[in-house]
C-alpha cells in the first residue's frame, strides 16, 4: 500500500501536493501489467486537514472457487443458483471466514458477516427441509453440517 501525504493550510482544504511529493507519486504509482496504464489512487480525508491517497484496493475480498462447488452441487445442467448450490457456496464462505477470525479474533465486523451468512444458510436448509427431506438429509452429510 502507497501511501502520499496531502499538505494543506488550516480550514482552507486540501492542497497540491509539493514538487518533490509529486515526484515520488509519479514514479511509484504501480502500472497495471505492461500496458501503460496507471491505477488512479483513491482519496481518504483522515481528519480536519489532512489527506491520503491510498492505490490499489483498500481492502480486498478473498477470491474463493466457485466453480467446483457449483458443478457438485448443481442439480440440472444450467443450475448455479439452486438452494442446494447456494447452501454449498455459503458453507464454503462461512468455513474460510471461521479460519480468519481464529487468526482474528478482534475482527467484529467479520463476525457480523458471518452470523448473516449462516442465518441465510439456516433459511435456505430450512427451506430444503420443508420441499424435499431426502434432499435436505443428504445435504447435511455431503457438507458435513450438524442439525
């Protein structure tokens, strides 16, 4: 992460940066695989009269596969949207997100995501059990849930 100070005089905003920090930026403003672009930072005011321009995703998501979960799971040829997928693919997310917050442990905001995803996992189980309870029972072995 780059970070680039903003200088300003008080109460009058943000102000260009000084030669030698624009400098500094040009150059280390990361170029996007060799085709010449440039990302364009994202601003962040962090206090009165202070800025940072941060590069690149603040926080980025973990890209988990999809793929292989959907093709286990799907219960016709064209299905990626079905309970039994969507249930599949929480259980998928709620076991990576219960690995970070063992690292974690302070990450609240993490852990309200993860109460969300396993109350709409709940639902959607429930919903399997009410439609159709081979189904459901299966599910439960194939992802290795208790009930």
């Amino acid at each position: 992460m780059l970070l680039v100070g903003l200088f300003s005089v008080k109460g009058s905003g943000p102000q260009s940066p000084r030669p030698r920090d624009r400098e500094e930026s040009a150059t280390a403003l990361p170029r996007d695989g060799g085709t010449g672009t440039v990302r364009v930072p994202r601003v962040f005011r962090t206090g009165r009269s202070e800025g940072r321009v941060i590069v690149g995703n603040y926080m980025s998501k973990a890209q988990l596969d999809k793929k292989p979960v959907i093709e286990d799971f799907k219960t016709h040829a064209s299905d990626t949207g079905s309970a039994e997928v969507q249930i599949a693919l929480l259980t998928q997310r709620i076991v990576h997100l219960t690995e970070h917050l063992r690292t974690h442990r302070k990450d609240f905001h993490s852990r309200r995501g993860l109460i969300a995803m396993t109350s709409r996992r709940r639902k959607l189980l429930d919903y399997v059990k009410a439609h159709d309870l081979d189904k459901y029972k299966e599910l439960l072995v194939r992802l290795k849930l208790r009930r």
